[in-house]
C-alpha cells in the first residue's frame, strides 16, 4: 500500500512519518515515529492505554486516524519530563507508587495532564471521573487517584 | 428496599512455589569492568517488583551499593533457567538463587581484592558504599572498580557467579495420593464489611481489615502496593469477573473491556493492611513475598459477608446481583445472621 509523508508536532519536536491509509495514529507513533510510551491494550477504544493528547485534549490514538494528527500538536508520556526533570505527574505517581507494572501509566498520566490543565483543583470525584475510561490491573486505582490529587496540589503549591 | 450489612472473615496458609520438579530458579552475576554487577534472570517482572528486590538482594549479598546492580530479566532464551514467575515463587525461589550467585561473585572479588592489597581474602570486608578494606583497618582499602578493573585487565580473573535453588522433590505416594508440595507458607487474615441491596441483589464492599505475615517485608512500600492492589482483584474475581456467566454456557458472556465488569476508580474499597514480618529461615533474608495471596482471601470473606448479611450462601463466583436475588427468592426473603457489635 503506498505510504504518505504526514508532519506534526509530537513533544514539541517537529516529526515526520509515513503512514498508510487507514493507520491509526498509536501506530504512526510506536512503528512511524519510534515512541514507544503510548500503549496498545486493546485497539479497540476500551482501556485508554493508548491516550495521548491532541492539541491539548485527550484522544484514544488507536481510535484516531493517524492523518487527523497532521500538522497538529500531540503530547505522549515520553514528553512529560524535561530531560532530567520529571513532571509534576510523574513524580507524585512515583512517590505514590501508583504504577505496577506501568502499561495503564502513560494513559492515567496523559489524562490527567489534560484535567489538571483544564481544572488544576479538581476535587477527587472529578479526578475519578476523568481517568474513568483508563483501566489499570494492578493498583486498585485509590493510588492512581491520591497520586493525581497531590500533583495537582504541588502544582498549585497547596498541601495535598 | 432493605440495605443489609454483613461481615466476613477469612484466613489462609498460601504455598509459596510449587513443587513440580523441585521447582528451580537460577541466577547469574557477573560483574563490568567498572565495578557494576549484572544479574541476569529468567524469572520476569510484571509488575510485582522481582526486580526491585533481586536487586536489594544482590547489593546486600555482594555487599555493593543497590545503585551498583542492574537487574536483566530480559529474555528466557538467552537467561539461565526458571520455572517462571507465578506459584507466589519470585522472591523466595529466585532471591536464594540470587543470594547463591551474588555469594560466589563476592567471594571471587574479595580474591580479586586481596591479590591488589597483598592481604588474604578472609582479612577482608565490604563497606556496602564501594569499598574493600581489611578489617580493623579501614584505610587501607580499595574500591570495588579498582578491583573489577584489576580482576579485568591485570589479574585476567572474572568476577561472576552461578546460582541455583532447589527444594527437595516431594514424590506422590502411590497409596494415599499425599506428597508435600511446598516447603513454606504465607498466612492472611482479612475481614470484609460490606451491605446488601435486597432488592437489587448489588454488593457494595465498605470496608476491608487485612493481616498478612510475609515473612521480612524486603520493600515494604513494594509489599504494601502489591496488597491494596490484589485486595481489588480479590474483590473484582468475588463479585464482577467471569467469561462465562453462566458456565458452560457461553451465552451472555462479556466480549471486550466494554462488557467484561471489573470494579473501576469509584468503587474503591478503603483498606487498612497490617504486615506482621516474622522472617523465615529458608527465605532470602527472610523474604516470601505476598504473591497470589495478595487477592485470595477476598473471595471467602466477601463471601462470608453476604451470608451473614442476608443468608444466602453463594458458592458459584462470581457473586453477581442475580444469584442474590434467586437465593433471596428462594429462602422468602433475607434472612439476615448475626450482628457483631458495632455494625448495624
Ligand atoms: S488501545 Fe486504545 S483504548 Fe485500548
Ligand atoms: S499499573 Fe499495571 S495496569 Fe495499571
């Protein structure tokens, strides 16, 4: 099948991929572009392993048309730290020890990047709400949720 | 509509490994030639911390830094060979193995040592900051990288080990079909506080007490995330999950992860866990490990619950509204045992 070159901004970097007709973008950025921190659980638009962030908002990539991504802004896990600095996120998922073993992660973080920026004080029922369409196995969630309320707290420099 | 609160308990013995063949683990280590160690295993993470604590064991064994240990689970091609990561067995099984092959590569690399500072090996000890010295002279030491680097390129000497565990294989006996299928035992107790809907036939798990004894607690962070985490299996497996619910018949069985019920980020059930830590002797450093346990007696003690709240003994899982509602048909009505003081 003929490919076509497709750009877009993926963690601030400009990027290139060839992708085929019909190849979701979780595709265009594991095999396209090499990033490897979106997940494939279930390619089916049911576990949110897969979300990253188009334009800001979160978006299931194994539901969404690579070519929908063109010349727009995509964020993934991968872009989260600034080199050695973790994000916000990622430190209180560490400290918290919400990730086992870390497949759900890059969804949970990217979800709840996209609420903390649209809410940075969400109360823990918004927090609930937002990462309901993320599944995870292993941690039973309550860490997953304690970890999101004390970044969004850090964020604002309140105490959780 | 009538909300009936329940409480049930269950305790357990949970095997650590199996007994299938003597249930081996092995473990390899070698050493860089800037002084790191690599351990590599067959054995894999999926999520439960085998690698966090092979690594803790490795650096006490070898007496290094844990910065120092990497830990490589990479591929059960090219590793040495394990039964695997299940049975409850990681860090039991593979801990001893890592303990037996860190414990050669120490003792190959205090030879190292003690050739570079004229001394004998016995003279020597290990710092856990990077250093070799000789005991009651903490000066006169070397670093553990001087030494890889001496073993490497000067000494022509590998600092490396090899380690297996084995239990003793336990045969069946032919008469009585007994055999003895593991040689230690994690222990749990848990309480299950939950309320029943008598007209719904839905359970709704309040509140959950757990003791666990797993032998020393190597990370009791990594103990403790592995214990809320299974708890919510145990509660998922109790009452939601089945492919087929009504076995063997697969009509309405779920078909995805849209279908397929799992209690999701609202349903989270407050938990308090106490690790009681009684190290066992086989164990490395004392260590069993959680495991499987980590989610099994759930099922008995919600189980319990519901018979307590309403007097319907479920003994098919899951425990789903429907098979509530056909016993609460069948008896007339809940039927409610006894209270504890305390609960409603
Ligand atoms: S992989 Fe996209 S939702 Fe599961
Ligand atoms: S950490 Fe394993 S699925 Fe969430």
């Amino acid at each position: 099948m003929p490919k076509k070159p497709m750009s877009f901004t993926l963690n601030d970097a400009e990027t290139g991929v060839f992708v085929e007709e019909g190849q979701n973008l979780l595709e265009a950025l594991r095999r396209g572009a090499g990033d490897l921190s979106p997940k494939f659980g279930c390619g089916q638009g049911t576990c949110g392993a897969c979300t990253v962030l188009i334009d800001g908002a979160p978006h299931l990539s194994c539901l969404t048309l690579a070519e929908a991504a063109a010349s727009r802004r995509v964020e993934t896990t991968g872009g989260l730290a600034a080199g050695p600095e973790l994000h916000p996120l990622q430190t209180a998922f560490m400290e918290g020890f919400a990730a086992q073993c870390g497949f759900c992660t890059g969804g949970m973080l990217m979800v709840a990047k996209a609420l903390l920026a649209e809410n940075p004080r969400p109360t823990r029922e918004e927090v609930i709400e937002a990462i309901s369409g993320n599944l995870c196995r292993c941690t039973g969630y309550g860490p997953i949720v304690d970890a999101i309320l004390t970044a969004a707290a850090r964020m604002q420099g309140r105490a959780a | 509509m009538t909300r009936y609160a329940g409480r049930g308990f269950a305790a357990i013995n949970y095997p650590i490994g199996m007994n299938l063949g003597g249930d081996p683990a092995q473990a390899l280590v070698h050493s860089t030639p800037d002084g790191k160690f690599m351990v590599t295993l067959s054995a894999i993470d999926l999520g439960q911390g085998m690698k966090s604590v092979t690594r803790q064991i490795a650096a006490e064994a070898l007496g290094v830094p844990m910065e120092d240990v990497y830990v490589d689970t990479a591929d059960s091609d090219t590793g040495p060979h394990d039964m695997g990561s299940f049975a409850s067995r990681g860090t039991h099984r593979v801990g001893n193995a890592v303990i037996r092959a860190s414990s050669e590569a120490r003792a190959q690399m205090m030879e190292a040592a003690a050739e570079e500072l004229e001394v004998n090996a016995t003279d020597l000890d290990t710092d856990g900051q990077g250093n070799i010295h000789v005991k009651g002279a903490p000066q006169r030491k070397i670093t553990v990288a001087e030494t890889a680097i001496a073993a490497q390129f000067k000494q022509g000497r590998t600092l490396s080990g090899r380690g297996i565990f084995l239990i003793e294989p336990s045969g069946v006996d032919p008469d009585t079909g007994e055999m003895s299928p593991v040689t230690t035992y994690a222990h749990a107790a848990l309480i299950v506080d939950l309320t029943v809907d008598d007209e719904t036939g839905e359970v709704t798990v309040d509140k959950i007490n757990s003791a666990y004894e797993v032998g020393r607690a190597l990370n009791p962070k990594l103990v403790e995330q592995q214990l809320i985490g299974g708890a919510w299996m145990g509660v998922s497996h109790a009452l939601y999950e089945t492919t087929e619910p009504y076995y063997p018949d697969r009509a309405h069985g779920p078909e995805d992860f849209n279908t397929y019920l799992m209690p999701g980020p609202g349903e989270i059930v407050p938990h308090d866990i106490a690790v009681l830590e009684r190290p066992a002797a086989d164990a490395p450093y004392g260590g069993k490990g959680p495991g499987e346990m980590c989610a099994n007696p759930v099922l008995p003690a919600v189980a319990n619950a519901v018979y307590n709240a309403v007097g319907v003994r479920v003994d098919k899982l899951p425990i789903t509204p429907e098979k509530i509602l056909r016993g609460l048909q069948a008896q007339g009505g809940a039927k409610p045992g006894p209270r504890r003081p305390g609960t409603q």
